[in-house]
C-alpha cells in the first residue's frame, strides 16, 4: 500500500514539473542568436567556399532578423545596439534605441548611431570612440560600419580569428560527428540484416527486487525526497554560508551542493536493498556490474555509442520542434553555464554535469531499473520504460524526446557491452560534449 501510494504521488509530482517546465524559457534563442554573433565576426576569415556553410549567405541579415524578431524590452542596451547598427533607417534605429543608454560609452554609441550628436566623418573621432569597445569586438565591427567606417578601420583580425576557431569547433565538428554516427548506424542495421552482429552476453546484474522495492527507491528516493524534500534542505544551507551569498560561484556551488543532497536518498535506500539481499545471490562483479577493465575496450564502446546515438538524438528532437515548436523548459544548468565567465563557477558546473551526473544516473537507470525492468517485462519494454523514466525524471518536456532517445541509446549500450562501466563513459562523454559547445558559444 505504501509503495503504490508513493508511486501515485511521485507520478502527480512528475506530472507537475513537466507542466511547471513549460514556464521556464528555452536556451535555442540564445543559443542561435550567439552562434550568428560568432558567424558574423568570423565572416571576413572565413574562406570563400566555406561561407555559405559556416556563416549563411548573408550573416549581417540572419543576425538582424533574430534581433528584430525579439521584443525590445526583452533585448538589452548591446543588443539593441547591434541592432541599430544592422538597420540602415534611421527612424528605426531611433524607434529601437529610444529607451535611454545608461553606461556613458554606450550612450554615446547610441546618440551617434541615431544622429542626435554631429556624423563621425574623421578617423580620429570615430577610431577614439570605437577604441573603448575593444572588449566587444562585434559590437564595435557593426557600429564601425554603421557610422561610415572603411573594412581596414572595423575588422580586427584577431578577434575574428578566434570566431572562426569557435564556429569551426561548435559547427563544423559536430556536423562531421553527425556524419560519422550515421555510418556506423548504417553498419550497424546492415550487420543486423545479414546476421552478423556479435550476441549479446547474458544480462547480469538483476537485483531481486519486487516492485514495490523499486517504487520506494525510484518513486519515494529519487522523486519525493530527491526533487521534494532536498531543495528545501539545500536552500537554508547555501543561505547560512554567509560568504557565498555576494560570490559569483553562488550558483555553481548551489548546483553542486543540490546535486550531492538529491543523490544521497536514492543511493542511501539502494545500499539498505542490497545490504538486505543474501550474499551468496550476488553474481560476479556485482550487483551493478561496473567491470572497469578493459577500461579501453569501455572507452571505445562509449565513443561509439556517442557517435551512433547522436543522429537520432538530433533528429527526434529536431522533428519535434518542427511539430510543436520550442516548448521551452530547459535545464537551468545551461543557462548558468552560458552566462558564467568565472573559472571556479565553469569547474564547479563541469563537475556536477561530466562526473556526478553521469555516475548517480546511470547507477540508478541502468545499473538497477533497467536490469530489473528487463528481466520482468522482457529486453524491448525493459529498454523502453527505464529510458522513459530517465526522460521524464528531468522535468522537461521541450527535452522529452531527445531525453528518451539518449536514454534508448544508454540502455543499449549496457545490454551490449554486459557491464555499467561503459554507459557511465558515454554519459559523461555527452554531457562534457555539450558542456564545451556552450563554453565555445557562450564565451
């Protein structure tokens, strides 16, 4: 009766915070609008074959249709700058920098975009004030060419540089990633076909658990306590460290915090169901089958599994935008590494999303549900319900999809390799994927 109860509130606690996510905002407009501003400032590196696959047909354009699509009062004071330097009507441009500019140079940037003080028309005055824009080199390219500037006088070659190293790394790779998975899925289904694909091992690993034992550990550890009951726990604790609270770390050390209090239920109520469980049932290496040696073969595995579960991660969730567009609700981890500049913050953040992640996820979903799920419901449901519990533990429903994805392609993985070591890999291996594309993007 317990276990069902827990059960029916962690599924109405489930339910709610996917509702709750359509709230939060997505970050693919922030993500597309920083990649365009990098695009842009690339585009006099980028070579003349190459341009229409790294930076579009026409960069100033792509970037001055994101900007004019988004409400002004949700563009800040350098982004309605840039985007008074993209528009050549004057009217316009006053129509978007009306709202007074508070930072001095800003200000002056703007009555000079606007024509309310004297056209820059000398080298010197334009180059003093677009000197004290150097920590903004796009900012000071657009507004250089916006106030009659000469190519020599707007383009700096170093910062564009260092664009087109960022493009190339955050646009060019990923696509030569995409392509190489969709080969070896090819391989993979051709394999299957003609019947050559290696079998399986047996699965191992099984707790002997009912299921009532696993709602308690997923329903009442990892939901109620986890995601209920530890926020409240961590929100006095960060707020009694009195140095943290005006610390640009603030953020970074609540996540990891948080992160550690919404561990401990699920593993403390795991380590009570298998100190209770008789010694001489546990297979070789463990209820968990972690297996680190051969720990070359488990990183090639994870590489591979990264490479093949990536095109269908990028597909499903592309088709899902198409369908029911941006549903927002992102994880506000990304956001926080997005717009964190300190190393302390990023190292704090690297930590939680490429270690303590990936290590907590897959002991609980593939190192105990899946086995269990698989041995009572068979491999296809096994695989299928613990990859839809993982998606929808993350309280995402703009992330659902390509969430379920992942986790199909994770539980693939430990059925195939027949150990946990692997999937803990290629976990890790995605998330610091992600976590250095939104560094090259956010940067």
């Amino acid at each position: 009766m317990v276990a069902v109860l827990t059960f029916v509130l962690a599924l109405t606690i489930w339910l709610l915070g996917l509702l709750d996510s359509l709230k939060r905002p997505s970050v693919m407009p922030v993500l597309s609008l920083q990649q365009q501003e990098i695009a842009l400032l690339a585009e006099p590196m980028v070579p003349t074959p190459l341009r229409p696959l790294l930076v579009g047909r026409d960069p100033r354009e792509a970037l001055r249709v994101i900007l004019s699509e988004t409400p002004l009062n949700r563009l800040d004071d350098r982004q309605r700058l840039l985007l008074a330097g993209l528009t050549s009507n004057i009217a316009s441009r006053r129509a978007v920098l009306a709202t007074p500019v508070v930072d001095p140079v800003l200000s002056s940037l703007s009555d000079a975009l606007v024509g309310s003080t004297a056209h820059i028309n000398s080298t010197t005055s334009l180059q003093d004030l677009l000197s004290k824009l150097s920590d903004d080199p796009l900012l000071r390219s657009i507004s250089c060419t916006a106030l009659g500037g000469l190519s020599s006088q707007c383009y700096l070659d170093d910062p564009a540089r260092l664009a087109l190293s960022r493009l190339v790394l955050s646009a060019a790779v990923p696509s030569l990633a995409l392509l190489f998975g969709s080969l070896l899925l090819l391989r993979h289904f051709w394999q299957l076909l003609r019947g050559t694909q290696p079998a399986w091992p047996p699965l191992r690993g099984a707790l002997p658990l009912t299921l009532a034992d696993m709602s308690l550990l997923i329903a009442g550890g990892f939901v109620i306590l986890s995601e209920v009951i530890a926020p409240l726990v961590v929100a006095p604790l960060l707020g009694s460290i009195n140095w943290l609270s005006d610390s640009p770390q603030h953020d970074a050390v609540g996540v990891l915090i948080g992160y550690g209090v919404l561990a401990f239920p699920p593993l403390a109520i795991l380590l009570l169901q298998l100190r209770g469980l008789k010694q001489d049932l546990c297979p070789p290496n463990g209820w968990l089958q972690w297996q680190i040696r051969p720990a070359g073969r488990a990183i090639a595995q994870s590489i591979r599994g990264w490479f093949m579960v990536m095109p269908p991660v990028l597909l499903t969730g592309w088709l899902a935008t198409r369908l029911a567009g941006d549903q927002g609700g992102s994880n506000p981890l990304l956001e926080l590494v997005l717009r964190s500049h300190d190393f302390l913050s990023l190292l704090l953040l690297a930590t939680t999303a490429v270690v303590l992640a990936p290590l907590f996820e897959e002991m609980i979903f593939r190192g105990v549900l899946l086995p269990v799920l698989c041995c009572r419901l068979g491999q296809i449901w096994g695989v299928f319900v613990s990859a839809l519990v993982f998606a929808v533990a993350h309280l995402s429903i703009g992330e659902l999809v390509p969430l379920l994805v992942l986790g199909l392609g994770l539980s693939l993985l430990r059925l195939s390799s027949g150990r946990l070591f692997p999937s803990v890999l290629m976990h890790a291996l995605w998330n610091g994927i992600t976590f250095t594309n939104l560094l090259l993007l956010g940067g």
